[in-house]
C-alpha cells in the first residue's frame, strides 16, 4: 500500500516537476522574446541618435560655413568703404588744394570795385523815353519789343581803371521812369543822388505822323516854371551835373535835320528858355533828334560822360569810343546842317 502511495507520490512529484519545467520552458521563451524586443528597441534608438548626431553635425558645420562666408563678405565691405574714403579724402585734399590756389590767384588780382553814377530819365507817357535809353546806353537793341514803363534800370559799365591793387568799374546806371510815374521819378530826383537828368519831350504822340502842337502844349505846361524848379532843388543840383533837354520825333518834322531841329527848338523856345534859367547852377543841354533813327541819340553818351565822369575815370577804350562818335556838340548843336534823316524804318538789330 505505502509502495502505492510513495508511487502515487513520485507519480506525482514527477508530473509536478515536468509541468514546472513546461512552465519554466516557457517562461524563459517568453523572456527571451522581450529581449529580444529589448535589444531591437535599443537598436532602433542607437541609430536614431546616430542620425540625430550626423544630422547636427551637419548642421554645425553648415552654420560654421555661412557665418564665416559672412565674416570675409564683411571684411570685404569694409574693405570696400575704406578703399572709397581714402578715394573721397584724395580728392577732397585735391579740391582744397585748387581752393588754395584760386584763393592765391585772387589775391594777386587788383580789387574791383564799383563807381556808379546815376542818370534819371523823365517826361511824359511815350515821348519815347525808353527808345532813347536804351539807344544810347545799349545801340544793340530791338525797338520794336517796348511797351510802356514803370520804372527800368539799366546799367552800362563805363570805364575801367586800374591802380596798382584796385580796379574801379565806372558804371552808367540809368533810371527809366515812364511816363505815367512823373511824380515817382520827381520823388527819386529828390531822395537820391543823381548825377545827370535827361528830359524827354517829343514833337507827336505814339503813332504820329505829322508834328502835334496840342501834344507840345500839353507837354510844356507839364513843365511849366512851377514845375520845373524842383528839378533844380538844392540837394539835386548839389549832385546832379548837367540837365538834357531832349526834343524827340525829330523825324516828324519834313526837311534837313537842321530844319527839324529849328522847327522843334521854335517849338520848344518857352522851356528852352525857362530851363536855361537854371544855367547858373547846372550845365544845361538841348538836343534835338530822334530814337527811332538814332539821330542824335550818340550824342547823349558822350555828353554825360564828359559831364559826369571824373576825368581820371576815362580808359583807352573809353576814348576811342568818344574819338569814333565825335565830340558832343557844344550849345546844342545837334545835326547842323548834315544830310536829310533816312526815311528808313526803325533799326531792328539785336
Ligand atoms: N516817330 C517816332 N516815334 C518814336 C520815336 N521814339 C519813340 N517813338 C515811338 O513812341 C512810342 C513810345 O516809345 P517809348 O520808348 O515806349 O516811350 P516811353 O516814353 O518810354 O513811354 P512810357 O514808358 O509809356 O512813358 C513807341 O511807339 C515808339 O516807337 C521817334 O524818334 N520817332
Ligand atoms: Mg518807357
């Protein structure tokens, strides 16, 4: 019985043994699997990190590359900017060099400086004031452009003289009142200092054929003796030294110019007369002539230079200029017994 039962035993201490060993069997093939997972795992992580390591590597050195492109792009700017500075300062240096050098030239020359001498110009609207200006002040004019004026100043250099270290420019400046401004022009006759007056007063209006004696009358009442002594007023004739009658549209009247010009000092005899009353304290000049032919018109340059200018003002070109043109006339002779005015139209030169 106990044979059977130790059997039974053994039996079943046997089976126990076998269903532990399955079990262990089994137990070891499943931790063999997890690492076998394990080591996969490990595996795939390995090679990630691989890659990430590569991949930042990478990375680094492509960074290491752009930034050191960026050094040597920089240095090259800089580079570049110091090249155009050192460029800028050569010629900066060369610029003040030429300043220097001018600067020295300068000093060498003479100083120039200004006399100016003032002539005023008046009378009534459209004797032809500005026609007469511009003829003896600028010949090289277009008479056909005038319109009427309300005030025009021009200059015209005269002479030129030098010293040992100064030039003095002898300059014209002409004040060309129209006709309409009278009272401006008698204004600036008394406030300023001026050195010469021409008065111009004409034989017929704008578009005249023929002489107008009612336009003359008109004009020597505006000049009647009333009027004409603030033309003459103490601070003027302190400056001023000489006063030219000038009888314009000579060209209106038919003959000789020296037919024309006796008709028109005929014309003209009361304020010829009244001016002439002023001749103890200015040199008083009638001419007689015409703007649009130039008769005359030369005359008033050289009569203001002789009058105006001082005679240390005068240059060689100056009197070669006066020698070419002729003396002014003396007593107002304006054309005396010349050749009859051309009956050509105005001069139309530039
Ligand atoms: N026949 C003739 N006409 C002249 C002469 N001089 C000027 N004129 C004419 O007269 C008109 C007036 O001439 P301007 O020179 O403008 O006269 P102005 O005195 O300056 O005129 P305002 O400035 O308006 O006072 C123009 O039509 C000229 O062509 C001249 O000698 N003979
Ligand atoms: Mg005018």
């Amino acid at each position: 019985m106990w044979e059977i039962v130790i059997f039974i035993l053994l039996a079943l201490l046997a089976a126990g043994g076998g269903a532990a060993a399955v079990f262990m069997g089994m137990r070891t093939a499943a931790l063999q699997l997890k690492l076998k997972e394990a080591e996969q795992v490990r595996e795939l992580m390995a090679r990630q990190l691989e890659n990430a390591t590569a991949q930042a590597r990478q990375q680094l050195s492509a960074a290491s590359q752009s930034s050191s492109q960026l050094v040597v792009q920089a240095n090259q700017q800089v580079q570049h900017l110091t090249q155009e500075a050192q460029a800028r300062e050569a010629v900066l240096v060369e610029r003040e060099q030429e300043v220097d050098y001018y600067r020295a030239e300068l000093e060498k020359r003479p100083k120039v400086t200004r006399k100016t001498y003032k002539v005023l110009t008046l009378g009534m609207k459209a004797t032809g004031k500005t026609s007469l200006t511009l003829k003896w002040s600028n010949p090289l004019v277009d008479l056909g452009a005038i319109q009427g004026t309300k005030i025009e100043r021009y200059e015209r250099t005269v002479s030129q003289v030098a010293s040992k270290d100064v030039t003095t420019e002898h300059v014209f400046e002409i004040g060309d009142w129209g006709g309409e401004h009278i009272v401006d022009a008698q204004q600036e006759l008394i406030t300023e200092e001026i050195h010469g007056l021409l008065m111009v007063v004409d034989l017929g209006g704008k578009d005249a054929k023929t002489v107008q004696p009612e336009r003359i009358q008109e004009q020597l009442r505006e000049f009647q003796p009333q009027s004409l002594k603030y033309f003459f007023s103490a601070k003027t004739v302190a400056s001023c030294k000489t006063v030219v009658l000038f009888i314009n549209k000579a060209d209106l009247v038919p003959g000789t110019p020296a037919e024309a010009e006796a008709a028109a000092r005929k014309l003209y005899a009361k304020l010829i007369d009244d001016l002439k009353e002023h001749e103890d304290k200015v040199d008083i000049r009638i001419l007689v002539g015409s703007a649009s032919y130039g008769h005359s018109t030369h005359h008033l340059f050289s009569h203001f230079v002789e009058k105006i200018l001082p005679k240390n003002a005068y240059d060689n070109q100056l009197l070669q200029r006066l020698k070419s043109d002729g003396s002014p006339p003396r007593g107002g002779g304006g054309g005396g017994g010349g050749p009859k005015l051309p009956p050509v139209p105005p001069a139309r030169s530039h």
